[in-house]
C-alpha cells in the first residue's frame, strides 16, 4: 500500500470530513474527538459518496437513505438490511500533515 497525503491537520476541524482519491479508492477521513479515522467513501448500499452526508460524533449517515456508519471502523450500525462494511484505511499523522495509507 502507499502512502498518499490527505492535506494538513489544520484542513480538517474536529467534526468535520474530507475526501481522497488513492490508488483509484474513494477515500473519507474524518476527524473525530481530535483523532483521524479514514473509511471507504462510497455507501455500499446505492453508491451514494458519503462526504455529502452528516457526521455526528462517530456517526456517518448517507445522504440518500440513511444508512449510519461507524466512521471508526467503517461498519454498518443501522439499516434495514444488512450491507457490506464501508472498511477501513491507517492514518497516520507526521508533524501538521495527514496521511492514508491507500
């Protein structure tokens, strides 16, 4: 995997998500009680891109039919059917820059 830079610490507040593309991934990293948590950015419900959605705390819900995310983790926390986890990326962060390994 390698190792692609998100942007700077100070370009995602707390409560607030980005988005990359990496290695032709759709890429979320969002910042959750001052740490930095990356998850796929597509709904694998109806493809649906997930930075347009709400972040609330760890919460991610898709903007088209509210299916909830664990930003953490990438994993489904409701829906009425089961969908396949979002996943997850390592973020590290060096000095003030983000990175993703993607």
């Amino acid at each position: 995997m390698a190792k692609v830079i998100v942007g700077k610490t100070s370009d995602i507040p707390e409560g607030k998500m980005t988005h990359i593309t990496a290695g032709g991934k759709e890429i979320l990293v969002a910042n959750v009680n001052g740490r930095y948590y990356a998850t796929g950015n597509i709904c694998t419900h109806a493809g649906a891109e997930l930075h347009d959605g709400e972040l609330n705390d760890k919460e991610l819900t898709c903007p088209w039919h509210g299916s909830r995310w664990d930003i953490t983790t990438g994993n489904l926390i409701w829906f009425p059917q089961k969908l396949q986890s979002l996943g997850s990326y390592k973020i590290t962060v060096e000095g003030d820059t983000i990175y993703v390994e993607a």
